[in-house]
C-alpha cells in the first residue's frame, strides 16, 4: 500500500515535473533572447545548453561574457542569452547547471568530495519574421531548417501545406533549393499571409508574416531606360560637336599660317 503510494507520488512528480518543464520563448529573427534559469546561488560549477534536433542532442559553446566571437553567452548566474537570431536557432532546448550545494561546510584543505547537485530546464525557441515584398519580386525565405517538417500558409485565407520534408514543395507558387531555401518566383499579392514552419510534433518553429508593399513599378524601368537612350545621343552629338570645333580651328589656324607666309612672300 505504501509503496504503491510512493509510485503515485513518483508518477504525480514526473508529471508535474514535464508540464512545467518546457518554458516557451520567442523571438525576432536579428534578435536576442534570453534562456532564464532561475537559481539564486553563485555555485555553479558547470552549466551545458543541447539543442536537440529529433533524438541527436547537440552540445551548444556558452561564452562565459558577451565579449566572444560566438552568438551564445551568460548573462548572471547562468542565464543564456543568444543574439543575432537566425531560423535555424527555433527548436528545442536543455539547460543543464551543476551547482555546489554545500559551500559553507567547504574548508580549503578539505578533501571531502563536495556533493555536487542538477537542475534542468527545457525551452523551445519560437522565431519570428515580417517581410514585406513587392509584387513581381523574388522571396526567398530560409525556412527549410533541420527540424523543419512541414510549412503551411493562409495566404489563400485558408490553412494549406505547401512544403513537407517528406514529399518537397506541394503548391505551384514554389521551388525549394538544397540550401534549404523557400522560393517564390515572382511574389503576387495573393502570397501574401501568415507562413508557419512546424517540426514533426506539429509545433511551430518560425512564423513569417508576408505583405505586399506595392509594385515593383514598369514605369520606373522605363524612365531609366529612357534616360539611357536620352543620355547616348546627346554624348555622340556632343562629341561630333567638338570634333567640328577642333576641325574648324586647326583648319583656320593652318589657313592664316598658309595665307601670312603668302603674304610675307608678296611683301618680298
Ligand atoms: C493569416 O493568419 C494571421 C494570424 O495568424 C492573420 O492575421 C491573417 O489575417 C491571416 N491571413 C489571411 C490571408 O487569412
């Protein structure tokens, strides 16, 4: 009986522990974000970020300041900070700390081994973009990261998958490239709308929200070209023009040269 309701207890914490476990954060492609652990004391001896694509967890560096060449740092006791989002950052995360629970007991010349206990955190990392494109342009969005297994859009003013890892693009506004790029040749006010990239639990990895900013104008184009073909008459003429000039004053100053030696000859 006791036993069992030790189980229950077990069960209840494990639950407990999973629900509130996963801490969602969001933020703008560009920007930072902020993993919090939470944990007063300044006795951490260790603290180890894994980005986790599917089962393969991945070791991530954490900078011990903001001074390093790398985008992930710690800011207090052992928040984790990462800066100049990109897509690829969405997903899951584990903050693993390992603190010294006992420094007060801690003599210099003591040999004791210090108990050294764990704390855990799990983040998933929601990134966000606007975009706004004119018509007739390209969009490319990066889009396709690892974890990504699916992307829908209401662009059509209805949820519709136009990407599955499984089968590629499913819709004729699209290409996809091996660099993991979404592409739409030539953007219609009809693609504008919410594009959202889901793993394969269904959970949403990046949101971009596309609008129309516009025309990319023809009249534009064709003032410039017509500034061209204004711009390389008016060179020529005034090239011939000042082939003319030159022409015209060697000639004179040959001609008087010629007539002053004939009329020094007469004087003669
Ligand atoms: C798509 O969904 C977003 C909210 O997620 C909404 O603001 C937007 O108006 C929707 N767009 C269309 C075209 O339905």
């Amino acid at each position: 009986m006791f036993r069992c309701f030790n189980l229950l207890l077990l069960l209840f914490c494990l639950v407990y522990h999973s629900e509130t476990s996963t801490i969602s954060v969001s933020g703008k492609k560009g920007g930072n974000i902020r993993l919090r652990c939470e944990h007063e004391d300044n006795n951490i001896v260790q603290i180890d970020l894994f980005k986790q694509p599917d089962n393969i967890s991945r070791l991530i560096s954490v900078c011990e300041t903001e001074e390093c060449s790398g985008r992930v740092f710690k800011e207090g006791n052992c928040d984790v900070v990462i800066k100049n989002l990109i897509f690829s950052d969405a997903g899951n995360y584990t903050l693993d700390i390992y603190y010294n629970n006992d420094q007060t007991e801690l003599k210099p010349n003591n040999d004791r081994i210090v108990p050294i206990e764990q704390k855990k955190w799990t983040y998933r990392l929601h990134i966000d973009d606007e975009i706004s494109v004119k018509t007739g342009e390209e969009l490319k969005m990066s889009v396709l990261v690892s974890d990504a297994d699916k992307v829908k859009t209401n662009s059509s003013g209805e949820w519709k998958e136009v990407w599955t890892r499984d089968h590629g693009v499913q819709s004729d506004r699209m290409n996809d490239d091996n660099d993991g790029n979404l592409i739409i040749k030539s953007f219609l006010d009809s693609d504008a709308g919410t594009y959202r990239v889901l793993d394969t639990e269904g959970e949403i990895l990046i949101t971009v929200s596309i609008t129309e900013s516009g025309r990319k104008s023809p009249k534009k184009m064709d003032d410039t070209e017509q500034h061209k073909n204004w711009i390389v008459p008016v060179v020529v003429c005034l090239v011939i023009l000042a082939v003319i000039v030159i022409s015209v004053f060697i000639w004179r100053r040959q001609h008087r040269g010629h007539t002053q030696v004939q009329q020094t000859r007469h004087r003669n």
